[in-house]
C-alpha cells in the first residue's frame, strides 16, 4: 500500500470515530454522559499517579530525592496539629521509610516554598453601659478586660523576593489601625474613629553580612521589636520609626546585639500654638541599642538597652528656639534592664528597671498610654527641664495550681521636674499601678475569673497637688485554644465590668451624664495569626 492510500485509511478511520462518538453522543442521556466523563476522570488520574510515580523512580535512580510533603491518599486534613501527613520518599529506595509532618511543618513548608507569609492581629467586640455607649477609663493604669471599647487591628504582608546560597532578602509591608464600633459605616478617615496607616515597609535580609551572617539587616520603614505590658496596653519600651536601618539577633558572646538609627520628624509647637496653631517639623534621629537574651540560670536571661533620641535643627529652627517663639526640642535617653524566667510548671515573668529623661519620662506620668515616646504622639510641646524619671515594672502569669492560673500587671513610677502633658512644666509625680486576673482553668477551652486593677497617682507642680485613683473590676468567662492568658490566642471574653474614678484632678475625665462610675456587660473577641 502506498504512502498516500495510507493517509487516506488513516483520515478514513479516524472520520468514522468521530461520526460514530457524535452520533452515539447525541443519543445519550445527561446521566449516561456524565458516567463517561467519571470514567474517563478516574482514568487520567490513574494515568498522572503512573506518571508521578515513574517520575519518582526516575529521580531517585538519579540521586535527586524527592522532599516534598504529599497530602495523605484521604485528600483531607483533620485535627489539629498531631495530625501527621505522609511525606514522598526521600531515600533512594521506593521501599524506604516515609516523613511524617504535622500541619505546622507543613504550612512552613508551602509558606517557604512560595516565599508569601500572610500574619496579623485583631480585636473587636460588642458592650453596652448602664449610661448609654461604655467609655473607657485609666486602660494604662486598671486593665484592658471590660474597658477596650474599639477595634484594632494589625496586617502584615512579607514576599520572600530572594534565597540562593544561604542568603535571604524578603519585602514587607505592614497595615495597621482602628475600626470604629459606633457607627455602620466604616471609611477610613483621619478626622473619624476608622484610621488606616502604612507603620512598616522594608526590606529585611539574611546572610548578606559577613561578619553576621546569622543576623538580620533591614533597611526602611520599621523599627525594632516592642516590648508591651499586655494587661495594660502600653509598651515598656519602644522606637517608634519614619524609617531606618538596623541589625537584628546578631550573635555576639553569651547573647545576641540589635542595634537600630531610626528617623522620628516632630512638629514642635509654637508657644503660642493655642491661639496661632503655628508648627514647625523638626528632623530627630535615635539610635536604639539592645544586647538580649544573656544567660543566668536556668530558664532566666537578661536584656539590656538604650535609646538616644536627639533633634537634628536647621537654622529657622534654632532661630525659632532662640528667640523663644517655639518650645526647644530636647535630647532624651532611655535605658533598663530586663530580667526573663520561665516557670517549670508553665507560665513566666518579666521584671523591668527603666528610667528616661525629658520628654521620654514624660510619658511615664501618662495614665494611660505610658509609652516612653519622644514626642506626644507625632507633636513636641511643653518645656521640658532635663527631668528625669524612673520605674519598676513586674508582668507575667503563674499556674497557682493545675486548675488555677493567676496574671499579674505591676508598676511603681516616680519622677521630678518633668514637663507633664496633663499638669504642665516642673512637675513631680508619683503613681502605683496593680492588675491581677486569677481564673479557674474548665479544660483546655474554658476559664472563668475576674479582673481587679486599680491605681493612684499624684502630681506636684508649681505648688499645687493633683490626685487621681480609680479602680475595675471585671468578672469573665473566656473561650480559649489554650490555658496560658497571655501567649494564646484566639480567645472570646463574655464579661461584665464595674468602673470607678475615685478622684480626676489630672485628667479631668467623667462618664456619660457626668457620673464617676459606669457598668458594662459585651464580649470581645482577640486572635493573633
């Protein structure tokens, strides 16, 4: 037969089929056809598990094992993270033992496969008072339980963008705000209660250093990690950042170095600002020192720090200082040290000296949001007189008993000749602050407690003497994922809470109606992922 009556057979043959499918198509039931398309389904599949399999045979013979985790044949994931899913063969043998991972392994695995991580934080939730829409009161100086009557919230986004060689170069760029609970409407707004801000956008590197090549160098928008009185909601110490560049876990001797230079602009008033609303941006700089995680014994380390802010004038500032038209923006310091012990029997606790001068003690005076901040938010007003100021902070949680476990929140502060944002300049101060919140342990998901803080303060300034105390208590029921009250999360707090100003010379607050007192029942919900 020739090449050519050859083509034409085969262009027959294969018209036939196709007539032939059509016509046995069109006499085909929906529920007919759809068996067909299942059966041909199961027969490609068959065919790519063939495929894979000789694949795999293949690099094997070839001294390239395959490291990839595989879902178990089942498809699905169950459990938490005992669940184990079985890994492909890594050995050069098909017979050879196969790796067991759990789900956390494995979402690292896919999250370093595709170099994208996704994390962040929230917290929202419903209350009502017994005078209309709760307030809320002192939450630096008598607790967060039953006194957070807002949302936040924390996004951030990391893209790994290079990994060759031991060396590792990821983008990140971090949301953070506030969510309003009043009103249906959310837009995002700088003069409303729903605010939005870019707080982190850099690039943090691994490897690339050769005298570090353990270490973390970034460079950008960010600053080093906070330290945070949880039951209080304000930070023991922090650097707040336009941008910068720092070196992070960098091992040298016992323990380990992060060092950061960071830009802070503030707008210093003028002293006439009341009436004129004149300001003036000036450049400030700090450079944040911190040697962490020093060894004493078992399961104790400690940190030392320091923090030196310092304005960095032009010459229309310094003429405005000179001439006394605008408050003169001082350097500060800030410096302590960190004690860290881990219980045996689960919990830990943290045991902080710190003192400042300037504007950073002033923050100490706050009584709430007590961050040891170099200016008052992105603002520089008051003058300042080179005070200083100190404190002893205790955080931490203890199991009392396997069925009881107790967190704690304490802090003595003093200070003298400070500018005070509530009393003014030349202000001496002493406060006390204590939050404890016992609670019985139902099972792993279930705790029940209450929530008692309670704080007094008095300021001195220019012959007068201001007092101010109050105090909460709050009785709770929380769903958890874990027993621990401060390192687990997500949690959901059914709660009702009595709040007390005892006395309001510094801040002047009062609730609705103007009343020294209110009652809130709500529940909040808080996760971090």
């Amino acid at each position: 037969m020739t090449k050519k009556n050859q083509l034409k057979l085969i262009a027959k043959i294969v018209a036939l089929f196709f007539a032939t499918s059509y016509a046995q198509a069109a006499t085909l039931t929906v529920e007919q056809r759809l068996a067909l398309l299942e059966k041909e389904l199961r027969e490609n599949k068959q065919e790519l598990q063939e495929t894979k399999k000789e694949l795999r045979d293949y690099k094997s013979k070839a001294g390239q094992p395959i490291t990839a985790p595989v879902v178990a044949s089942s498809g699905s994931l169950q459990g938490d993270d005992s669940v184990l899913i079985a890994a492909a063969p890594a050995a050069s043998s098909a017979d050879a033992p196969q790796k067991s991972l759990t789900l956390n392994e494995l979402s690292k695995f896919i999250k370093d496969d595709i170099g994208f991580s996704y994390k962040g934080y929230f917290r929202s939730g419903w209350a009502t008072g017994s005078r209309g829409a709760p307030k809320s009161y002192a939450i630096g100086s008598v607790g967060r339980f039953g006194n957070e009557n807002g949302a936040w919230f924390d996004l951030e986004l990391a893209q790994k963008v290079y990994d060759h060689d031991g060396k590792v170069a990821k983008a990140v760029v971090m949301l953070d705000g506030n969510v309003g609970l009043q009103y249906s409407g959310g837009w995002f707004d700088k003069d409303s209660e729903n605010l939005l801000a870019f707080s982190d956008i850099y690039l943090t590197t691994k490897g690339f250093l050769p005298f570090a090549p353990e270490a973390d160098f970034w460079v950008g928008k960010h600053n080093m990690p906070v330290y945070e009185i949880q039951m209080l909601d304000w930070k023991s110490h922090r650097t707040n950042a336009g941008a910068g560049v720092g070196i992070e876990n960098w091992k040298l001797g016992p323990g380990k170095l992060n060092v950061s230079l960071t830009r802070q602009d503030l707008d210093a008033h003028a002293v006439d600002y009341d009436t004129s609303g004149n300001k003036q941006q000036v450049n400030t700089n700090s450079i944040d020192l911190r040697y962490k995680e020093i060894p004493l014994w078992d399961n104790a380390t400690l940190e030392v720090f320091g923090r030196y802010a310092m304005a960095n004038r032009n010459d229309t500032n310094r003429s405005n200082e000179n001439d006394g038209s605008y408050y003169s923006v001082k350097d500060a310091w800030h410096s302590g040290i960190i004690l860290r012990q881990n219980f045996a029997s689960g919990g830990f606790n943290e045991f902080t000296l710190q003192g400042a001068d300037n504007s950073i003690a002033s923050g100490y005076a706050l009584i709430s949001d007590a961050n040891p901040s170099y200016g008052y938010n992105d603002d520089y007003y008051g003058e300042h007189s080179y005070g200083k100021a100190f404190r002893l902070i205790s955080q931490g949680e203890m199991y009392l008993h396997p069925k009881v476990i107790l967190a704690n929140a304490l802090v003595y502060s003093r200070g003298s000749d400070i500018y005070s944002y509530d009393t003014g300049a030349h202000t001496d101060f002493e406060s006390v602050r204590a939050v404890i919140r016992p609670a019985y342990i139902w099972e792993n998901n279930h705790q029940t407690g209450v929530e008692l803080g309670w704080f007094d303060q008095k300021n001195k300034s220019n012959g007068e003497e201001y007092h101010e105390s109050g105090y909460k208590a709050t009785l709770f029921h929380t769903i958890k994922v874990d027993t621990s009250m401060l390192t687990s999360r997500p949690e959901i707090r059914f709660y009702g809470t009595y709040l007390k100003a005892l006395d309001n010379e510094i801040s002047q607050f009062q609730f609705a109606d103007t009343k020294s007192d209110q009652f809130t029942v709500g529940v909040q919900a808080e996760v971090w992922w």
